[in-house]
C-alpha cells in the first residue's frame, strides 16, 4: 500500500514548540474566532525554519490549528499521493515548501487540471524563489487562482551590491544545477547583470547522471573546472540540490580558497558558505503566516493577497571560514552583519 | 509748524530713537559677547567630548572584531569606514589605528603622517590603557585603546583640526554680527512704528490743535485710533470743540429768539469759520502710513527667507524626467516665480483700487502662507512650481496692495515720501531676510524655514485684518489703473525702450539670475556654508539701503545725471567681469559688493532718467503711473534672469556665465550710451532730483 511510506502525523503545534496546542486555552482577551483550523503541511525536506516561523506566528495570533503532515522526503514522486490524500482529508488550508512541492501540489497557472491538482482547498507556498518564472502564478499581485504565498529571494541586484561590497567585482563563477528551474532563473539573471555592470560571469552546471538526475559526484570535477579560471568569487544560487549538497559544495570551493556567496541561509549555516545576503527562513514562514492569516480569520480569498518577500534581509558571514580563507569582512559589513562563528 | 519746530521735533525724535536702538544694541552686543566667550570657552571640551564618542563606536567596532579572532593587521575596509565617518564628521581631521608600540596600521585618507606619526610612536606604551587627549601639532587628539579580554591591541586616535575650532568661532562671529545688524533694523522698525504710530504722531498733532485754537480755531475735530493719553487729551479736544460749537450755536438761537443782533465780534467768529457748528464741525483724518511700513517690513522680511537658499531647495527636488538641461529646468521654477509676481501686480493693482486695499493684502498674504507651506512638503519639481508661484502670487498682491495703500492714505503732497517709505520698508525687510533665512535654513534645514515663513505671513496677514481699514485719507475717487494702455502710450517712446533695455531690465535679469540664483549655486559648489550664502546676498541689499542714496546725491553734485548712469553702469559690469577672473569665493564677494555699491547708485538716476524723457507721457497719464508701468514692465529682467542663467551655467559654466552678466551690463550701458548719443546735449544740464523718491 503506497500510503505505508507515508509519514502520516497528526500532530499539533506544540510539538514543534514544545506544548500541545489542541485543547490549548487562548486568552480570553482575544478577539480572534475559536474555532480550530485544520492545516495540512508539506514540507520538503521536514520540518525546518521556514515551518517553524509558520506555525509560530499563527500560534502568537492565537489562531488554533490542527496540524497534518504531509513530508516529501525531498521526493517528488510521492506528491500526486499526497494530492489524492489532501482531498480526502479537505482541511481549511495546505501550506507547501519550495516550488518543486508547490508545482507539485497545485500545477502551474496553465495547466492544472482538478482531478491531478489541488484547485478548491486554498494553498499558501513558502520558499518559491520565483512565482511567476516557475510558472506557478501569473502576477505577483494574484495568483489568479486558489493560492497565495511568500518568497524568500532577495532581489538579485541587492545580492550583487552586497558582493560589491566585499570584493571589486571583475569575474564571478557560479555552480548550479540545471535541472532546477530557481537556479536556471537566477544564472539568467547573473548574465544580464555581468553585461550591465561589466564583470566576467564564469557558469559550472552540475553534470546529469544515468538516472537524469543530477548526479552529486559531479561536484568536485565542476568546481576544479570553475576553480581552474580563477573567479574572484562563487555564487551558490537558491537551488534545492545545493542546499541538500551544500557541504561538500562548500568544502570543494573553499579547497581552492575562493569565496562563497549564497542565495539562501542553509548553505552559510549548515554548509559553511562564507558569506550571503539572505531572507531567513524563520522569518518568511511567519510571512507566509501571516499570508494563512488572511485567508482563515479575515476570510481573504487567495487571489486577492499578493505574493511578497520580506524587506529586510540579513548579510550573513561564516566566521570559521573567513579565517580559513583570510578573507575578513570589511568593517562597514562586519558592523551591520549576522556573523556565525 | 514752523521750520525749527519742525527741526527740533525731528531732532527729538531722532534722539530717543537713537539711545533706545543704542540701548539694545549695546545690551545685544554685551550678552553677544560673553555668549561668544563661553562658546569660545565649551568648544574644545564638547569637541573632545564628540571624538570620544564617536571613537568609541569606531573602537567598539574593532574589538569586536577582534574578538571574533581577525588579526589586528588584517581588517578589511578600515579606510574606507573611516573616510565615511570623516565625511560624516567634518570636525575630524583624520582617524588612525595604530598597534600597541603606535606604528600606523590605518588611517583615513588625508592623514597627516609627517606631523602626528612620531608622536604616536612616542606616546604610546603598554602600560597606558586608559583615553587620552591632548595637542598634537595643529590637531586636538584623542586616543582610546583596544582592549579585547584584557589584551591590549593597539590604538584608535581620532584628531579635530585646530582650524576647524577657529573657523567655527569665526562663523559664530558673523551670525553675532548678522543678528546684531538685524537687530537693529528691526528694532529701528519696530520703535518708529511705536514711536511715530504712538506718541510723536498724537504729539505732532496736538502742538498743531494747540496752535490753532490759540488762534482761535475751534472748527475741526481729529479722528484719534490711539488709546493712550495722547489720544484721550485729544478726544477732550474734540468734546471742548464741540461744546464751543454748541454754545455758539445757543448764543445764536438765543438772539435770533429774542430778535436780538448777535455781537459783531462773535458774529465774526461765525462768519470767518474759526468756530464751527456741531453738525457743520470737519473731523481731520490722520495719515496712516508708518503702519504699513511695519507690514511691509515685516512680510518681505519673512518673504524672503528663502532666497539665500532656494536654487538649492530646488537642486534638491531635481529628476532627470523633461528633454532640457538639469540648469535650464532648475531655472524654471524661479522664473514662473517671477512671471506670476508681475501678473498679479498687473492684475492686483486695478483689482485692489476697486475692492479697497485690505482684502487683497490679507488674501496675498494668506496666499504667500499656503504656497510656503506646500513648498516644504513638495517633493517634485512641478509640485514646487505651483506652490511657489502660489506663493508668489501672495508676494505681489501684498506689495501692490501695499503700495496702494500709501499712496491712498497720505496727502497729495506726500505720496512721493509714502512710495519712499513702502520701499525703506521694503529694501530693509529683504536685507534682514536674506540674512536670517541663511542662518536659519543652516540650523534647522530648509523646509522648517518655509514653515517659519508661512508663520510670519499668518502673523501679517492677523495684523493687517486687524489694524487696517479700509477708509482713505483722500476722497478723490480713483480711475483704476489700467496698465497696458498706459503700457502703450510708454512703449512708443523710444527713449524709454533705450533705458529699459539698456538700464533697467538688465539690472533686474542680474538680480534675479545672478544674485538670487547663480551665487547660492556658486557658493555651495565652494562649500561655503548656508549663513555665508545668506550674507552674500545681503551685501547686495545692504549696498540698495545704504550705499546707493548716500553715493547717488554725492555724486550727483560732480557729474550730471546721465554720464555718471553710463559710468556707474560700466564700472559695475567691471565688477562682475573681475568677479568672474577671479572665479573665487573672495573675488565673487567682492565683485557683488561693487556692482551693488555702482548700481545701487544707478537706480534713483534710472527712475529720474524716466520721468525725463517721459515728460510728454507723465503730462497724460501723472508721474506715480509712468513709474509703476515702467518698474513692472522691467520684470521681463526677473523673468529672464534665471532662465539666462540656467542656459549660460548649462552651456558655458559658472565662470563665464558671470562674465556674461558684466558683459551683459556693460552692453546694456553702450546701447544706452548710443540710442541717447544724438540728444547728448539734452543731458548736458541736471536732471531735477525732486522726482527722485517717487
């Protein structure tokens, strides 16, 4: 039975946050309705910040939800399961990470027929890089469908500011993986930028192995070959295959003492990437919290919230690996940055 | 009156006038002084005070840095947070880390190695880990360890240029001065329109009733609006004149009663009017001019704070959004400033003889309010253009309502001094604005000061519902106005185009191109700070009000009036052309200080210079028209003024655009020379000067 790989928990807020939320008594101050909702999450890789900014914020709300989770295990193939099991189910609302689960669950805007796709329950995405390039919504004012949500990119042209204040940009390289729509969409914009600021954009994707899967061995080969030309600097791009890789990514890049910049929190935080301007995910899971707020208590339709990313980011800096590399942050960075040491 | 009445009064006058402005101004002078010592005396401890504070962040930066492990020697980007905290900070004249021996690690760009690296090296040990501070050559320094965990690391020293504490007492100094100078102005308004409003008027008038009725004269009463004792001594008058005509009156009824004769020496007394029935008793309506000199005083004052600053304010707002040079289109909304000033004096003037002067002053000055104020909030280009010519429309109906009003409540016989007292008004309130909206504006930004502006309008605009009426003096009723038909009759006289063209509109276009426009421009570029723009522009004013009437009448008894116009006008254009050689703020100060002193001097001749060649005209249509017509056709020069130099900046650059100003007067000064050449001998004889104040 293929529901018997399927991580099927109910379980309630406080599991995340260390207290049960069913049952749980709200303030009586409160003017928010009682009633509790039923959520049905879907995260990509488990619970991580992004869901945990989610489910905190609706909490401080006292909004009371009941909880189902749905994991991908980083597994597409288990999505059209969960479709099938989010209709059986018919909670209030489905709350999906990244845009592989959010295309997944909901199709893009031109084809997502009713019987493949959810269409009637509200869905709010968080994590998508970019809505509307990977098809998922036609504006970021609507979606002009039944889901809304929260993106944490930071505009590519902030990035590139944050990396001019680093180095004087003249060559950039940049490891991708080209089967992931996010990573094509940022490596496009990288080009158009190289040519209006006028620096040397050095691409590396990542080789296809016999599965068509992109193949995880490929990465010490693609980073000598990008090393080789002598980039001042590597962008790691919001790319699920870097996030889940970022380690040995890192490692191979940092073995050359060249620089990392990252799209995305993980690969600082857990892949030892110097350096990124980045949205952190704790905070864009209350964005999108915020967004589920909308559409259970003030009864917005989904296509009327539009699609936001936060307006502040953090410029994150890896302490352990401006030390291997001798590369410190300037002091006009070193005073504004989040340092990890 | 006699003479030496009249004399002495003045004296009088003059006298209390004189020791009260001395009264203040010595007691201004005084609290200026010792305010100026203890500045003097708190500048260095709260400089040392601000290094250190600003030390402390820049120190607390580095230890933190330290403390996640960054070699002192190897912190990145140390120049360049110093430079942003020296460009934030122009007291500081350098900043330098330096190890624990005082070896320069970094240093700010600029920084004075030969003078103050050995004594960092000398300075410094080990042992010393507290703040220090103390004279390094022409600096003040301040030095602050860096301590991470007990460790020390090196030194942050921050130094303020000696220079820097000079200048800025030095800058404290002239805003003293300016205030000072302001003061008096303002004090001289202000007891004049106390003095003359409240006591010296009632005293005038009474010596005068005193006069007559020891002659015998009890027909007229005085229509008294002071309520002092004065006032109260006069309505006694009144009441004592009244019941004289009353028993007069009785005595009259009584023997025409009894049909007895009346006695001849008081049927005289009847006949020859010295005594007057009650009802047939004439009530003498007093000037009120000396009020509306306040007014004037006090609305062109705040009016023109602005002025030292507004190319600025404008810069400010600029988005490269229309086809037209960034010069060109900042010029734009100064011109419209000036085109909307003239087109409601052209229009206001007919408007406020129909409707009476009151209402469109106070409309003016309500318009000016709102324009100020909506100016402060602009936040483009077009939405300053209409709040300023807004304002600009208040500008010119007040100033034409004002000089109305002079004219309408003085004797025929004054209204010549009344023009001359709405311009002293007029010239000593922009003279005390420029400089005060320098001063301001440096203190507490651009925007606040329109704010304040606009408060002095309310203020104006309060007073002036309050305390003007509507009634005149003279009950001539007037024709309005009618400017363009008297335009014409002026146009077809050649010799007054050549006077316009060749005289007066090129002043105007350098008042409003160069002095009101190009300076503050020229000056920022220099960085000469907001109160020295001010007092620049001052200088142009001060030359109008003091130098010019002095010099004209000086001069006026050597040469004759056309020859000393022509020289003056050359030697003014001179000014410029040295000016622009120099190309310096000292050779600009000084380049605006001679054209004014030369040109100031040229004015009062201009206007005489009309009325000559315009005699066939002043015989049609009076003098006071031939004058207003001729000043506001001259606005053309307003208009043209920025607009000619935003092209010539535009095109040419600062430098040469003031050439092309002295160019542009010196032009203006031949063609005069030459369109008169063949009536030379017209000139030959003075030009009778008792035209002159109109």
């Amino acid at each position: 039975m293929r529901f018997v790989n399927i991580c099927f928990l109910v379980i309630l807020v406080g599991l995340i946050t260390g207290s049960p939320v069913c049952g749980e008594t709200t303030s009586p101050a409160t003017e928010i309705e009682k009633d509790t909702f039923s959520i049905v999450m879907v995260p990509w890789r488990g619970i991580t910040d992004a869901e945990k900014g989610f489910m905190d914020y609706l909490k401080r709300q006292n909004i009371k939800v009941e909880y189902t989770i749905l994991d991908v295990k980083k597994d597409k193939s288990l999505l059209p399961g969960y479709v099938q099991k989010i209709k059986e189910i018919k909670p209030d609302l489905v709350y999906v990470f990244g845009t592989s689960g959010a295309v997944g669950l909901c199709g893009t805007k031109d084809n997502h027929p009713a019987d493949k796709y959810i269409t009637d329950i509200p869905v709010v995405f968080n994590i998508v890089s970019v809505p509307v390039k990977s098809g998922l919504v036609a504006t970021l004012e609507t979606s002009e469908r039944n889901i809304t949500g929260a993106s944490h990119i930071v505009p590519l042209d902030s990035q590139m500011k944050a990396m001019q204040s680093l180095i004087n940009l003249e060559s950039l390289g940049v490891v991708y993986n080209p089967q992931e729509k996010n990573a094509l969409v940022a490596v496009a914009g990288l080009e158009k930028l190289s040519k209006e600021i006028g620096f040397t954009l050095y691409k590396a994707p990542f080789s296809i192995g016999p599965d068509q899967k992109t193949d995880p061995a490929s990465i010490p080969s693609t980073v000598k070959g990008l090393a080789e030309k002598k980039p001042q600097m590597i962008y790691l791009p919001s790319d699920s295959f870097l996030v889940a890789n970022a380690k040995s990514v890192v490692a191979e890049i940092s073995s050359y003492k060249i620089p990392s910049f990252s799209a995305t929190e993980v690969p600082i935080k857990k892949g030892q990437a110097l350096t990124g301007l980045v949205s952190r995910y704790y905070n864009v899971g209350q964005l999108a919290g915020y967004k589920a707020e909308q559409i259970l208590v003030h009864k917005k339709a989904p296509k009327d919230i539009p699609m936001e990313t936060l307006s502040r980011f953090s410029f994150m800096f890896n302490m352990t690996t401006a030390k291997q590399l001798e590369f410190y942050p300037p002091l006009s960075v070193l005073k504004v940055a989040e340092i990890l040491e | 009156m006699t003479d030496s009445d009249k004399q002495s009064s003045k004296r009088g006058r003059l006298y209390i006038v004189a020791f009260s402005v001395f009264l203040i101004l010595a007691a201004s002078g005084l609290v200026s002084f010792l305010a100026m010592g203890e500045f003097e005396r708190v500048l260095v401890p709260e400089l040392d005070k601000k290094s250190y504070s600003l030390g402390t962040s820049v120190q607390g930066l580095i230890i933190k840095s330290v403390g996640y492990g960054i070699p002192v020697d190897k912190l990145n980007g140390v120049r360049e947070y110093f430079d942003t905290i020296l460009n934030e900070n122009p007291e500081l004249k350098y900043i330098a880390l330096t190890d624990k021996v005082g070896e320069v690690l970094f240093t700010s760009s600029g920084f004075p190695r030969k003078e103050v690296s050995a004594f960092f090296r000398l300075s410094q040990n080990t042992e010393n880990k507290s703040v220090t501070s103390g004279t390094v050559d022409k600096f003040f320094n301040t030095s602050l360890p860096i301590i991470q965990e007990g460790t020390l690391f090196g030194f942050l020293h921050l130094g303020i240029s000696k220079n820097f504490v000079r200048n800025r007492i030095k800058e404290i100094g002239y805003d003293i001065l300016t205030v000072l100078l302001i003061t008096f102005l303002l004090t001289f308004e202000l007891l004049l329109l106390t003095f003359s409003g409240l006591i010296d008027g009632p005293i005038k008038q009474l010596v005068a009733r005193f006069k007559s009725m020891g002659k015998g004269r009890f027909a007229n009463t005085v229509n008294v609006s002071v309520k002092n004792e004065f006032g109260r001594i006069h309505q006694q008058l009144n009441l004592i004149t009244l019941e004289i005509g009353r028993r007069l009156q009785d005595i009259e009824q009584a023997c025409s009663s009894s049909n007895k004769r009346l006695p001849e020496n008081i049927a005289e007394i009847a006949k020859d009017n010295t005594i007057a029935y009650p009802d047939s008793i004439q009530e003498i309506k007093q000037e009120r001019l000396i009020e509306i000199r306040g007014f004037v005083f006090l609305f062109f004052f705040s009016a023109m704070f602005p002025a030292s600053f507004l190319p600025l304010y404008i810069g400010e707002l600029y988005q490269p959004n229309l086809p037209l040079s960034k010069e060109l289109v900042l010029s734009l909304p100064f011109a419209l400033y000036y085109v909307f000033t003239a087109l409601a004096i052209i229009v206001g003037g007919p408007w406020s003889e129909k409707i009476g002067r009151r209402k469109p002053m106070i409309v003016g000055a309500l318009l000016n309010l709102v324009g100020y104020v909506a100016t402060a909030y602009a936040t483009d280009l077009i939405m300053l253009t209409l709040c300023y010519s807004t304002a600009a429309i208040g500008f010119g109906l007040v100033m034409v309502s004002c000089q109305g009003y002079a004219v309408d409540n003085s004797t025929p016989d004054k209204k010549a001094s009344a023009i001359a007292m709405f311009w002293a008004g007029f010239f000593s309130g922009t003279l005390c604005g420029n400089g005060i909206g320098g001063i301001l504006a440096e203190r507490v930004g651009y925007s606040n000061v329109f704010f304040i502006a606009a408060f002095f309008s309310l203020v104006v605009a309060v007073l002036m519902a309050r305390l003007i009426s509507e009634k005149k003096i003279s009950d001539d009723v007037q024709e309005p106005e009618s400017f363009f038909p008297n335009l014409l009759i002026l146009l077809r006289n050649a010799r007054f185009l050549s006077i316009a063209f060749g005289l007066s509109i090129p002043a105007k276009i350098i008042m409003t191109g160069f002095i009101f426009y190009l300076t503050p421009k020229f000056l920022a570029l220099q960085d000469v700070s907001q109160s020295n723009i001010g007092r620049v522009i001052m200088i142009y004013s001060l030359m109008f009000v003091f130098a010019g009437p002095v010099v004209s009448r000086f001069f006026e008894r050597l040469v004759t009036n056309f020859k000393f116009t022509f020289l003056f006008t050359l030697l003014s254009g001179g000014a410029l052309i040295w000016a622009a050689w120099m190309n310096n703020i000292i050779g600009l100060v000084i380049g605006i200080a001679f054209y004014a002193f030369f040109r100031s001097s040229c004015t009062a001749s201009s206007t005489a210079l009309i009325l000559e060649v315009c005699k066939k005209e002043v015989d049609a249509i009076g003098a006071a028209s031939v004058i207003a017509v001729a000043s506001t056709f001259e606005r053309i020069g307003n208009i043209l003024g920025p607009i000619l130099s935003g092209l010539m900046i535009a095109y040419f650059g600062y430098q040469e655009a003031i050439a092309g100003y002295g160019l542009i007067t010196i032009a203006g000064g031949i063609f005069l020379m030459l369109s008169f050449f063949r009536h030379w001998f017209f000139f030959g004889r003075k030009i009778s000067n008792n035209l002159e104040g109109a």
